[in-house]
C-alpha cells in the first residue's frame, strides 16, 4: 500500500486535461495526493472544480505538454492546427492568443525541449515534425520543418533527455529516430507493429532505451545500443536485434509512461485497464 501510494504521488501532479468543447482544464489535486498519506481518508468519489479553464480552442485537441526548463509554463494544440503558449502568472495563466500555426492540419503531440527552455517540437496530421523557439514571433517561430516525416499521420513524439534525439510514432506503425544534428533523414527506423502508433517514450536515465505502444495491443520496449543489423529469426520470422521486449494483454493502449524514479517501471493506460509492470530487460 505504501508503494502504491508514492508510485501514485511521484507520477502524478497538477493535472491538465482537454475536452470536445475546445477548453483546457487544470486541476490542482494536492489535497488529494495528500489524503494518500492519511490513514482511513474517505475514498469516496469527489467533485472537484477545474482550478483554471481556457476556453480559447476553436476544435478540441490532443496535445499538451508540461515545461521541464520553465515552471508553469505549457503548450496546448488543437484539431485545427493551433498550438497556444501558456505563461504562468501569481494566480493563473495568460495563454497567447496568437498562436504558433505552421502546421497544415490537427496538432497530434507536442514536446518541450528538456534542455533548451524556449525551443518545443510539434508533430501533426499533415506528415511532418517541426521545431519552434518561442522567443521568435508566432509566425517566425518555426525554425525547422521535417516533411513527410511519415508516410501518414505522425501522432506522437518524444524528446530524449540526454542526446539530441526525437522518437516519432505514425499512422504508418513506424518508429523513427530523428538526430536533431542532422534532420534531412531519420537515424534509424523500426517497422514492428501492425497498426498506428499510439505513443512513445524514452527512459528517464538510459539514454538508448525507449518503449512504444500501438493498436496492435503490443507495447515494445527497444534499444539503440545494439549494433547489430542482422535480424534475428524467431518463429520463422525477423525480429529487428534493438527489440528487447514485448507486454501484451491490453486492448486499444491508449499511452505509456516510464517512471520517473523506480528503474525500469512502465506504466500503460488502455481501454479496458491500466498496467504497472517492470520487466528484466532495462
């Protein structure tokens, strides 16, 4: 029980979360973290009111995402390719309302840099992956543009801690490892699911390290540090050598997070259930 409940509060802080009404909400769920700590606190359902609310997307949106450099500070998109700047203030938020739209269609994901506090990646509808830096006007803001980053959809990505890398995952089932040095082509690509890719993650401390789920019902776990090009034949078929692992028995895995603290821990949302699991492999 103890370990449930500071798994809980290290995964879990202010909360954000979009609706088919175009608004964004934030919660603030201290109170309820903190009733973790209490013995016998009451474990009945609470209605708690959003602690802010913008109300300025036109369409609802999928992508979001919290600063790692810049407390406070967060990034939201929409369906109809608008991505807002959200700057923290004493009480609230003052959110942009020019807003960053280079993309032609929906914003699927977005991701701050973990290391340069004003540059943030974009990935969308239209095929491709931009890079932004917030200090340039909205309209000049995007400073590289990666067409046809997939052949479809390009619906998540994820920014590495430690080396210049982007993981991107598409409607294609494709994994890609975009070198943020050197954009012209992806560094590596992996065809292992059957369907679109639903999200994507680098481990927190292993810089080669990353896990991918998708509508295939599969979560793959992965790994650049091996060199190896040949296949290996399991079954009678190839496995690529990179892929460590493989968790099964959700349906529609919806998303995937690493522990930020507990080696090797993932955490898989989906339909039907949601896993913590540790394997052996990382």
């Amino acid at each position: 029980e103890k370990l449930r409940r500071n798994l809980l509060k290290q995964w879990y802080q202010r909360r954000v979360r979009g609706s088919e009404k175009g608004k964004v909400h934030i919660w603030d769920i201290a109170p309820q973290l903190g009733s973790l700590e209490t013995e016998g606190s009451t474990k009945e359902v609470q209605k708690v009111k959003p602690f802010f609310t913008f109300g300025g997307h036109v369409e609802e949106g999928y992508s979001m995402d919290w600063s790692l450099t810049r407390k406070g500070y967060l990034l939201t998109g929409d369906c109809t390719r608008h991505i807002h700047l959200w700057t923290p203030r004493e009480a609230d938020w003052l959110v942009s309302q020019t807003t960053y739209s280079s993309h032609g269609s929906s914003v699927e994901d977005l991701q701050w840099s973990p290391n340069e506090e004003h540059v943030f990646a974009s990935c969308s509808t239209d095929k491709s992956i931009k890079i932004w830096d917030d200090r340039a006007q909205p309209h000049k803001a995007c400073m590289i543009t990666v067409p046809d980053a997939h052949s479809a959809d390009v619906n998540v990505i994820n920014w590495n801690r430690m080396e210049p890398f982007i993981v991107s995952g598409g409607d294609d089932g494709v994994v890609k490892i975009w070198d943020l040095r050197k954009l012209d082509t992806h560094a590596a690509l992996f065809k292992h699911h059957t369907a679109p890719i639903t999200s994507v993650e680098w481990h927190p401390t292993d810089s080669s390290v990353f896990a991918a789920s998708g509508e295939d019902n599969q979560v793959s776990l992965w790994d650049l540090g091996v060199e190896s090009t040949e296949p290996l034949i399991i079954d009678n078929q190839e496995v690529p050598p990179q892929l460590l692992f493989i968790h099964q028995g959700q349906e529609e895995i919806k998303e995937l997070h690493w522990h930020p603290h507990v080696q090797g821990v993932l955490l898989t949302t989906s339909l039907d259930s949601f896993n913590i699991f540790k394997t052996i492999s990382v």
